[in-house]
C-alpha cells in the first residue's frame, strides 16, 4: 500500500468525524444513505429541526436501538461503487443494505453480530466477507489500531463483476447469504488499494476499471492463501483440546473467525477427512499417547477427552486400530 492510500483512508476519518458533529452534515448523510431515512428518524424522535449530529446519533446505537424496534432494520442504500473506511466515530447498530457489501480487515480485526443466520463473528487481518442484500448485521467499533474496509457493490456491478466466480462453488458456500475468505496476498491488497483510488478519483472510465479490478478481487478472493496442513492440524488441536465433548463445526468456525462452510472446506481440502472425521483421529492419537505415558484407567482417559463413558471411547479406538484401548496398552508395554 502506497502513502496516497493511506491518505485517502486519513482523510475519510477526518470526513466523517465532522459530519457526525455537524447537524446539517449529519442530516445530509441520513438522509443520502438511507433508503428509509424519514422513517427511521421518525421512528427514534429525531425532526430535522431537533437534530444535532452526533449526539442524536446515539439513538441508534446499541442496545439503545436494536433492529426489532422496527419491524424492519434501518436500510442503507447504494448505488454506486464506493470504498470507505469504517470509521472510529461510527456506532454499532443494526442494519441491512440494498446492495452487496465487502469486508476486508487491512489491519486488526472486526467483531459483527448477525440476526436470524450464522456468520463469521470476528474477522482478523487478511480476511473478508461478502454480504448479500438483506443481510441484517451489526459492526463493533473500530478500534485505534484497526483498518476495516467497507466496499458498497450495487447489485448489478455485483453481477456483472462476479460472473460464474461465485456459481462455480457449492451450494453451501453461501452460508444464508454470507461467504467468508482468507485472503490477505499481496495480489488481494494491490487490487484492494486500486478499488479505493478509483471510486475516489472517478476519472475517465472509472467504472469499467471498477469492474475489472473488482473481478479480479473476487478471484483472488475465492482461490485464498496457501495454507499448510500443518497450521490446520494446529488449530484443530488446539480447539479440540479446549472443547473436548463440545466440538462442533459451528464452534471450529468460530474458534479461526471462519465461516462454517470455509472450516469445513478447508479441513478436508488439508487433511483429506471431514470434520468429524478429523476430530475423532485427533481425539484416538491423544487417547494413544495417555494409554502409553500414563498408568490412567481408560475410564479416566476417557473422561479428559470428553467421552461421556469409555465406551465410547473403546468403539472408536477399536475401529481405528483394530484392538481395545486396554489391549492396546499391554501390546505396547509388554
């Protein structure tokens, strides 16, 4: 990233720190980023003669105003494609979009919360996800040291971008309208800082460079980084360690700030099993190291790796290495 991208995002911050103390300002912005921008002042008190900028502002905020006040959330609109920073004065409340949204973490990470379907809860530095329109989310504040970047994408650019990129993987890969990457390349970030400068320029023909670099994007987005099998193998133990009879898909995602789908694509794809699969060979090596190192009831090492009674434990064991955990233990201590 060049120093001008940075002072396009600076200068963004800077931008938007006064609309939300300026009361025509901030009214301007409601009313230009809302599709809904009458009703929604309407429905938190806020006239345009009462309103002040920011200090009304916080009537959105949450708990104070949470998406089922209404009985639809607020709803931004966009029409044109733009990358912006989520600034530090912005304040969490749930909304939703008439267009595709991007998230990408440059730096730090983004925590979300999402109504009625399961996303990616926390986004760390090189991932994103894209948001289909209607998707009712909430952001947390941008932290100091955090670089989030929020692409608006109308729906016919998005088509028009995307082509067959997205139709060629499974179903499932959009999980109820939301689609997770890891992808923090410098190919991905190059594109990234060449999306931000045309949609501040908009100098001749700076959509259809838009729609080229923002295909590109969407590729690099979907091949993602090369991760070893190693690093996988890695978290997995490590979250199967700490969550024992627990461990669940839905809980993996979470635990790498991935969405499900990813977790799941991403531990076959590096160690050529399923989920559950992999969990209970994690589970059957760490069950093979206590029955040699230790003098533990099987019971007991049962137990510590979460089986409710060992039999369950003697079944899988019995299945992957053809003997009972206690016959294993005298073969290997004969």
């Amino acid at each position: 990233m060049n120093r001008q991208f940075y002072d396009i995002l600076e200068r963004q911050e800077r931008e938007e720190s006064v609309i939300y103390r300026t009361r025509s300002l901030w009214l301007a912005m409601i009313h230009r980023d809302f599709a809904d921008s009458a009703r929604l002042l309407e429905a938190v008190r806020i006239s345009d003669a009462e309103a002040c900028g920011a200090q009304n502002f916080r009537s959105f905020e949450r708990p104070a105003f949470p998406a089922h006040i209404f009985k639809k959330p607020p709803v931004r609109t966009g029409d044109v494609f733009s990358v912006h920073k989520h600034t530090r004065c912005q304040i969490p409340y749930f909304h939703t979009h008439d267009f595709c949204e991007l998230i990408y973490v440059l730096k730090g990470s983004c925590t979300q919360e999402f109504e009625n379907v399961c996303g990616p809860p926390v986004l760390q530095k090189g991932q994103a996800c894209l948001l289909r329109p209607g998707i009712i989310h909430c952001m947390s504040r941008c932290k100091k040291d955090d670089m989030i970047l929020k692409f608006t994408i109308p729906e016919a650019m998005f088509e028009k971008a995307a082509g067959n990129i997205f139709l060629d993987m499974p179903v499932q890969e959009w999980s109820d309208g939301i689609r997770a990457f890891s992808s923090g390349t410098p190919e991905t970030e190059f594109l990234i800082s060449m999306l931000l400068e045309e949609s501040c320029r908009r100098q001749a023909f700076w959509e259809r460079a838009v729609d080229n670099y923002l295909s590109l994007l969407f590729v690099e987005l979907v091949r993602g980084p090369v991760f070893s099998s190693s690093a996988v193998q890695n978290a997995l133990s490590a979250y199967v360690a700490q969550n024992g009879a627990s461990a669940t898909l839905d809980g993996f995602a979470s635990f790498i700030g991935y969405s499900k789908a990813y977790a799941a694509r991403l531990v076959r794809r590096q160690t050529g099993q399923s989920f559950v699969e992999a969990v209970v060979a994690l589970k059957m090596e760490r069950a093979r190291e206590l029955l040699l190192e230790s003098d533990a009831p099987v019971a007991l090492i049962a137990d510590e790796l979460g089986y409710a009674n060992a039999s369950g434990l003697h079944k899988q064991f019995l299945a992957l290495y053809g003997m009972t955990p206690a016959a294993y233990r005298r073969l290997l201590k004969q």
